[in-house]
C-alpha cells in the first residue's frame, strides 16, 4: 500500500509539470484564437510528402492561420516546432503511432481533410522553425519546411 500511495503521489505532482510545460512554454510563440488572427497562409499536404504553403514570409507578431488542406490518400500531419520540438515529437509518433495526440501545436488530417491552426508568433526565444508531418517516414521522404521568422 505505501508503494501504490508512493506512486499516485508521484503521479499527481508530475502530470501537472507536464501539462503546463506542453500548453505553455514554447519557444516559438504559443497557440492563439481566431480574434486575434492577422492573416491566412493556405498550406497542403499531399501524397508527394510535401507541405505546400502560400506564403513563407513569417514575421514576428504575425498571428497565422494555417488553413491546411490534405489532397493526399494518406493521413498527414501539420506541425509547427523547432528542430528539437519536432524531433521529440517524431520519436513519440514512432512509439506510439496510434496515439490520437492533442498537442496545440500540431493537427492530423485524414485524407481529404481541411483544418486550421492558429499560431502566434510572439515572446519567441526561438525564430528558426521547422514545420513537418510526423506521420512515420513522411518527415523522412522530405515532408518538411524550415523557415526562419523575421524579428
Ligand atoms: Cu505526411
């Protein structure tokens, strides 16, 4: 019984830390809602394992929403992240490729699906960003974009 009590107190003071560092404290800009969006940038993902975008000249302060459009067969993703973040999440797609994720800073789209995510890209600590598909061997095959956001 005091190993159980052990981990459920371990449990209930980790869960938190990892929420709040995974809701919060990114260092590229942060989720944002759409009465803040200051522009659209149309992006599509395809079975060429490419992510197609509109427009790529981000600048800082820019609140974005990333109309994504899946003309592909398969499922893609679209996720905006550092070079670090995105490869945290790639190994975390390969462990657990079945896992419905709710990051805020990444979607799925089924084949054929439209979404959008709103990105704010204020208080960054980080203007180098990567945005990818995760989906195992998609980043690999070059489903990617690096682009560096003008301060
Ligand atoms: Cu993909």
């Amino acid at each position: 019984m005091p190993r159980l009590l052990a981990i459920v107190f371990l449990l209930s003071g980790w869960l938190p830390t990892l929420a709040s560092a995974h809701d919060t404290d990114f260092a590229f800009g942060s989720p944002g809602r759409a009465a803040e969006v200051t522009r659209t940038i149309h992006v599509v993902a395809d079975d060429t394992m490419r992510l197609h975008f509109d427009a790529t000249d981000l600048r800082e302060g820019d609140v974005v929403r990333f109309e994504v459009r899946n003309t592909g067969r398969l499922a893609h993703e679209f996720g905006i992240a550092d070079a670090a973040g995105q490869r945290e999440h790639a190994q975390m797609m390969r462990q657990m490729p079945d896992m419905a994720h709710d990051d805020p800073n990444v979607i799925t789209l089924k084949p054929g699906q439209t979404r959008s995510l709103i990105w704010k890209f204020t208080h960054m600590r980080q203007h180098r960003l990567v945005f990818a598909c995760n989906v195992p061997g998609h980043y690999e095959a070059g489903m990617f974009l690096r682009l560096t956001v003008k301060k």
